[in-house]
C-alpha cells in the first residue's frame, strides 16, 4: 500500500509540474459536476465517460444523510490488489441493491488513462457499479478529509450510512467484505 501511495505521490508532482496544458486540465476539471465531462488528452478534447470531480464535487457523495449505505472504494487500473478485489464490489452492488447499498468506485487514474486504460477496463468487465474520478493533485489536503487514518495507499473503502462510518485501507475478499457491510445494514 505504501508503494500505491507512493506511486500516486510521484505521478502528481509530475503531473503538477508540467506544461500548461495540464494546468490548463486542472482548471477545467476543478468544479466539473455529472453533466460535463470532458477533459483534454494528448492532442483534442475527448469526452470521458464518467463524472470527473476534484474534491470539493465528490465530498457530496461521501456524505449523503438518506436510507441508503454506501460503499466507496477508491481504486485505480494500474493497482493489482483493487483490481482483484472489484469483481467483490460488483457482486455486492448486485446482491445488495434492494438492501439501499450502493457501490460508488472511484478512480484514482491519471488524466492520459481514463480513454485508454480505464474507459476499457469497465467496458470489458461489464461494470455495473457507478464509476466517477477524482482528478485533484492537492491529495494531502482531501486525504484526511476522507479519513484521518488514511495514508493514502489504495485500495480503500469508505463504508457508511447515516448512522456510522467506516474506513478501510485495505483489499478485500468477497466474505471480508459482506462481513463490514453487514455491520452497516443489520
């Protein structure tokens, strides 16, 4: 996990220290909500398939005060352990919806993998879970803000209702993962 994190830690500065063409990016991602979501690639504007949000637009999904228990599992495709686990997630979305669960799986890619790395990951795996990115390169002010604990390695699930929270830095088998959600909907 330490390694995960600092892999993302790298990949930022490097991302924050290039050209204007990335700052140009950040810009246009920074208050981007569901019903805009393009972005820019390597030579034109293509549009991406899924919600971009910096922090401050997915905070809202990490605090919703309805009847439902929501499971965040922040992952990346270039991450070995979230993809062996995102098979787990998909089964519980299917199985828990009419129990209020949702499943939200949160990207952590870089800009230059959303069209050719992540777009045709979810496209090949028939995911059914609800898909956004968070694209915000000031990753030590929102981390804590997800969760004191957190240090930032991936995967990571927050679990929570309007009643308790949960956070978990950590994969997941599939009886691990019932096991939380269930301390959540029982």
């Amino acid at each position: 996990m330490l390694r995960s994190f600092l892999i993302v830690s790298l990949s930022l500065v490097l991302l924050m220290g290039c050209g204007s063409k990335e700052k140009k990016q950040e810009s246009e991602t920074a208050n981007v909500n569901e019903e805009t979501t393009e972005t820019a690639d390597n030579s034109e504007d293509q549009e991406v398939k899924f919600p971009i949000y910096n922090y401050e637009g997915l905070e809202p999904l990490l605090n919703k005060e309805d009847d439902k228990t929501y499971v965040i599992n922040f992952w990346a495709t270039w991450c070995k352990p979230c993809i062996e686990e995102l098979p787990y997630f998909e089964q519980v979305n299917e199985e828990m919806k009419d129990k209020n669960v949702e499943v939200v799986l949160v990207s952590l890619d870089m800009p230059t993998m959303w069209k050719s790395r992540l777009e045709p990951y979810v496209e090949k795996n028939g995911l059914k879970s609800k898909v956004v990115i968070l694209d915000d390169p000031k990753q030590n002010d929102w981390i804590p803000k997800i969760a004191e604990e957190w240090g930032g390695g991936i995967p990571a699930t927050l679990i929570y209702n309007k009643e308790k929270r949960g956070f978990y830095e950590r994969g997941f088998t599939y009886e691990e993962l019932n096991e939380e959600l269930n301390k959540f909907i029982n």
